[in-house]
C-alpha cells in the first residue's frame, strides 16, 4: 500500500519505511509525521523478520535529524588545510565553486578522468545510493572507480556459490540441522538472525562458531571453533574434500536441473 504523502496538516499520520543506513537488515519502521515533521520512530512490529527492532543508533534517529548542532548549510574552508575554518555558504556558492573546480578540471591538459569519484553507499535509498552521483560523474566523463571498498568480496563468494548476491534465507535457518556462523558475530551485526537460530537449536539443531574470537555469538553457541587468523581457506578445503570424500555433498543443490 502506498504511503500517504505527510502534509502540514496537523492530524498524525503514520508513514511506512525501511532504515536507510548501509545494513543488509533494512529494519521495516513506522514514522509519525505531525504538521510536516516526524515525531516519532519505531520499529514495525508486523514484520516477519525485523520484528519491531530498530538498534539503537536508529531508535534515536529523531533527536539526530533535528538537533540544533546539526549541520544545515554547506561549509566552506576559509582558512589553511587543516586548520579547521569553516564559514557556512549558500547551495548556490557552494555548488557554482564546486562546479567552477570541476569544469576547470575537466578542460584541463589532464582531462576528465583526472576526476575520480571516491565513495561507496554511506546512506542507501534510490536517490542517495548509486544513481544520481553515478549519472553525474559518467557525463562529464570522469574516472570510474570499482567501487570494492566495502562487500566485494562477499558478493562475489555469494554469486560463486549461491548463484545471486542475495544472502541466507533467513526464515529458512530455523529449518537447519546444523549451522555454521562462521566469521559472522551474529548477535551484535546481524541481529535478526538470531531468534531463527533459537528456533533450529529448539528443534535439534547444533550452532558452531567459527571465529579467532570468542564473541558473544561464540560463547552463545554449542561449540566455537578457533581457528588461527588467516586458515580459513585451508579449513574450507579440509572441510570440502572429507565431503567429497564421503559421499556427503548435496548433487542436487550442486548440480541443478536448468
Ligand atoms: S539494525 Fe540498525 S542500522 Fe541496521 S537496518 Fe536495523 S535499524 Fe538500520
């Protein structure tokens, strides 16, 4: 269902969303929108997986958008690098400077491509993620930066194996005979997780970790496996050939029908 549009009205609306910040979570929130401004924040306790929780950086996201140290005009340096002088500038100084840098730049001896856009996903959402700042810099011909700062590695484990980077179905957990949360301290970074292992392990299902560190999830789970910084491949390929070896892989799941 579409959400209404807030208005300056003063009749409380509550408007439907998904946290923004960079958190494969996506905690579904409810927001109460009185005379154009949010006036509260909570978690929605209708969804399947996020179940009412917003962690505490976003439970307080109210008091940050409205705090009166918050920054709401551009800044503009006017003192040395370094020194620490800001004067606050207008959008339209600040974007006809930045604009003037840019073109002279671009029509420089170095060209274009002696731009290059540094940044990865910071706040998520349509606009802000990757589509406006990506348009801009491909039209005035800038450098393009492979953008593996942050996930890659992830993604391109999960495309290798799963076929998409899409993650573990995590409904599907509380089905699992056994669970493996290996490098992951699941209680503290992916939260949600959890209550679906709960319901496997309720049901028989035995929970190792497998971390350098004992971290909480570590100390949680039946048994924490700790291995040495850096052998987690060597692990792997252990783990790979005594299932080859004994017949214990999944052919279907590894081979399937197209
Ligand atoms: S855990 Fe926090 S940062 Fe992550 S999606 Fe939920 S509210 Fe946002």
């Amino acid at each position: 269902m579409a959400n209404p549009l807030p208005t300056l009205d003063s009749t409380p609306l509550t408007v439907r969303g998904a946290c923004p910040h960079d958190c494969p979570d996506t905690c579904a929130m409810l927001v109460t929108v009185e005379n154009g401004r949010a006036t509260r924040i909570q978690g929605d306790p209708d969804h399947p997986v996020t179940s009412g929780f917003l962690c505490a950086k976003v439970n307080r996201y109210l008091e940050r958008t409205y705090h009166k140290d918050r920054l709401t005009t551009p800044l503009k340096r006017v003192g040395p690098k370094g020194s620490g002088q800001f004067a606050p500038a207008s959008w339209d100084e600040a974007l006809t400077d930045i604009a003037a840098k840019l073109n002279a730049i671009r029509t420089s001896a170095h060209g274009p491509q002696s731009i290059l856009p540094y940044s990865y996903a910071g706040t998520m959402g349509y606009v802000q993620s990757q589509s406006m700042d990506r348009r801009f810099f491909h039209v005035i011909g800038a450098s393009k930066l492979d953008r593996t700062i942050c996930a890659t590695a992830g993604a391109t484990g999960m495309q290798m194996t799963v076929g998409a980077n899409l993650g573990a179905d995590s409904e599907g957990v509380s089905e699992s005979d056994l669970i493996l949360l290996w490098g992951t301290n699941t209680l503290t970074s992916n939260p949600h997780l959890w209550p679906f292992v709960l319901q496997a392990r309720a049901k028989g299902a035995r929970v190792l970790c497998i971390d350098p560190i004992r971290t909480r999830t570590a100390d949680q789970c039946d048994e924490w496996i700790a291995i040495r910084p850096g052998t987690d491949a060597a692990l792997a390929l252990g783990m790979m050939h005594v299932l080859f070896a004994d017949g214990l892989q999944d052919d279907d799941y590894i081979h399937p029908r197209r």
